[in-house]
C-alpha cells in the first residue's frame, strides 16, 4: 500500500530578513564547496535568499510550496556561467532548510 509523505511545515517566520541571511550565506557555502567556487554563487545564493524571504513574508510554511517558488521563479535566471539550475539549487535550499531543523533527509525519513 502507498504511503502519503506527510507535508513539512517549517515553524512561523518570526524574522524573515534573518533567515534570508541565514540561507544566502548557507546556500553561498554549499554551491562552492559542491563544485569550485565560482563568482556566479553569490548572485545564485543572493536571489534564492530573495524568493524564500518574499515567500516568508507572505506567510508561506510549507516546504514543499517553498521549494516550487524557488524553481518556479529560478527559470528566469541565467545559469548559463555556471553549473547549477533552478532544481539543483531548489533542493539544495530544502536540504539546508531540513538540516537546520535536525530532520533527517536519508531514504524518506
């Protein structure tokens, strides 16, 4: 029988400028350690930071709903000078998001 993944909803935001802080700097880290660092990293974290922070703002807690905006709103942005696009960096946000929040992401758990 299938089994529903339950929804993850991330506590409200009570500072969202923070957390935008928090995940540009966290994002900056893992886009240039994953590959080489690369100039393009800091505009990549920076925009990321801006859609999760605007979707904050509005009241989005859903991980789910975030990790979509992120995707959604990163096809307009020219990967072109680097490695990444929208869905490796949309899940490289839900990994951070669920890291910080001690829940495991190994094999569905």
């Amino acid at each position: 029988m299938t089994e529903i993944i339950p929804p993850i909803t991330l506590p409200p935001s009570e500072n969202p400028h923070l957390e935008g802080e928090w995940l540009q700097q966290s994002l900056l880290r893992w886009l240039d350690t994953e590959f080489i660092p690369e100039a393009i990293n800091h505009t990549i974290s920076q925009r990321a930071a801006q859609i999760f922070v605007r979707q904050r703002m509005e009241g989005e807690n859903d991980l789910g709903s975030l990790v979509i905006a992120i995707v959604t709103e990163m096809e307009a942005f020219d990967f072109s000078k680097s490695f990444y696009g929208e869905f490796a960096i949309a899940n490289a946000v839900s990994d951070l998001l669920l890291d910080s929040l001690g829940i495991d992401r190994c094999c569905g758990q």
